[in-house]
C-alpha cells in the first residue's frame, strides 16, 4: 500500500527542539529507506517538514514505523497518513462523449 505521509508539528515544537535529534532523525530515515518503507522524502516548501511517500502493507504498519523516528519518540511530531490508490479518473478519456 502507497501512503502520503505528512509530520504534524506538537505544540512547542521549533527548529531549536529539532535540532539534536536532526542526526538520528536522518539516520533512522535511511534504516527505513533501505527496508523498503519509504519510498521517497521531500522537505516541504510551506513550513519546515517532510512529505514521505512509504510503502507498507497498512496504514497502522506506516504509523508504526514512523513513530520510530526520534522526533516522534521525543513528542515533537506526530503523522498524518494517507493512504493513497491508483487514479483511475483516466476511464474518462475512453467513455463515450455526447457530443449533442
């Protein structure tokens, strides 16, 4: 299952809190990378953040691991996790048109 995963900052958290987890931060991402479980990672441009794109077999399965991450562990961030499915809006192109 592909999700979108989103880090939700906790009340109080600042760049200064992140800080001295960053290393271990980084670290754990890549132990996930390599285990197959995120796919890709993007900084946000809107606020300081990433957006994960994971791979796992259910979204508790995708919370679970990311909890994992030191930020999550110290209580500075929690996830939102979407789970995502292929478009299939596409149909649309081939579906028969009145033209009238």
């Amino acid at each position: 299952m592909k999700l979108l995963c989103l880090d939700v900052p906790m009340p109080g958290a600042s760049p200064e809190t992140y800080r001295p987890h960053l290393l271990d931060e980084t670290r754990h991402g890549w132990q996930l990378y390599k285990r197959g479980v995120v796919r890709d990672i993007y900084f946000r441009q809107d606020r300081p953040g990433v957006a994960i794109i994971a791979e796992c077999d259910s979204v508790d399965a995708a919370r679970q691991a990311l909890q994992e991450f030191p930020l999550a562990k110290a209580g500075l961030i929690d996830w939102d996790i979407i789970p995502l499915g292929p478009f299939v809006g596409w149909e649309t192109l081939f579906a028969a048109h009145d033209t009238a």
